[in-house]
C-alpha cells in the first residue's frame, strides 16, 4: 500500500487553537477558524508525492481552498510580490513568490477526510505545479505573512528538510 509517511507530531503543535492567518502586506489583515475556511470555495485535485529522502506516495487526493483567493480576501499591497507561509512547528517556513503561491491549495482533506494532524491537520500547503520540493508541503499551516520583497531570513524548510537527510 502506498501512502504519506508517518511522522511524529512536534510539541507546539495544537490543532484545537489552530486559526489561519494573513498578514504583513496586506489591507484586510485575516484571522480564520476552520469554520471560515471551510466557508470558502473548495477544489479537489489528484497529486504523486515524492520526498527527497527518497521515498513516494501515490494517488493521494487532496480537497482544499486555493491559496490565491485566501491572498484575494486580505488584499494584498501593489507591491507585495512574495509571501513566507508559517508553520505550527517552530521556525519551519518557506518563501514563495506571490504567483506561485496563489496556485497552491490549502489542502484540509485527504482521500475524503478531514486532514489527519500527523500529515498536517488542519491544514497543509499543496503547490498544484509540477516541480515542486517535498519541504514546500508544509505542514500545520498557521500564517501567511505578504512581503513587499524576497524575504532574507526566516526561509528555513528547505535547510531543515535536507538535514535530515543521512550523508
Ligand atoms: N511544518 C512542517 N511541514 C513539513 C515538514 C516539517 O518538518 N514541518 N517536512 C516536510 C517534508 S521534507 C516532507 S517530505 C513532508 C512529509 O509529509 P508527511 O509527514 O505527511 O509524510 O512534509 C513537509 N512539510
Ligand atoms: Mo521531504
């Protein structure tokens, strides 16, 4: 059987609390429940996962609301041209420019249920584009913070995933 890895859930992560929010560069700053996110219009979309550890999971049907209409509603600034999207767990984030952002879905199911917490629950990050790296899927996702530019720090999911890579 084919499917997600399991792994373990990290302490500050609290799904009962959980709320989403966008901020930074934005005029309507949002704070949403579950209930407001699942208020919005919602896709489901079929994807292959593959892990930089070298591990694959097949077929996984994911069910969410496109990140570009959650950066529509909170307004971004004319300028805002990136975005770092947060993490429950400590300082996993990870930058995107605004485009690619927008195509990506905030999946809160998988294969027609509600998001398991050890896969991401409530939400997890699913870039839609081909071409995408594992540590991009973020998991636990608590904040979407607009930019105005590139951020310089704070774009740690790529270094934190490769570390856990055995060399
Ligand atoms: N918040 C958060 N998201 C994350 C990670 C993480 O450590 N923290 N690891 C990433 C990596 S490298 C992979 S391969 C997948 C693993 O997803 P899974 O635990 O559902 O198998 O989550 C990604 N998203
Ligand atoms: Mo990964």
């Amino acid at each position: 059987m084919t499917g997600l890895e399991s792994h373990e859930v990290p302490e500050e992560v609290d799904p009962e609390g959980w709320t989403l929010r966008v901020t930074g560069a934005v005029d309507r700053p949002l704070d949403l429940d579950r209930a407001d996110v699942a208020a919005l219009p919602a896709e489901t979309f079929e994807e292959d996962f593959a892990c930089v550890e070298g591990w694959t999971a097949a077929n996984l049907t994911w069910r969410g609301v496109r990140v570009g209409t959650l950066i529509d509603r909170a307004g971004p600034t004319s300028a805002a041209s990136h975005a770092l999207v947060r993490a429950m767990d400590g300082e996993y984030a990870c930058s995107f420019p605004i485009e690619r952002l927008a195509t990506a879905v905030l999946a809160t199911e998988l294969d027609g249920e509600a998001l398991p917490v050890e896969h991401g629950g409530p939400a997890r990050l699913v870039p839609t584009e081909s071409g995408t790296d594992c540590w991009e899927q973020i998991k636990w996702v608590a904040e979407i913070e607009l930019r105005e530019s590139e951020p310089s720090d704070g774009d740690t999911a790529k270094e934190l995933a490769l570390s856990r890579i055995d060399s």
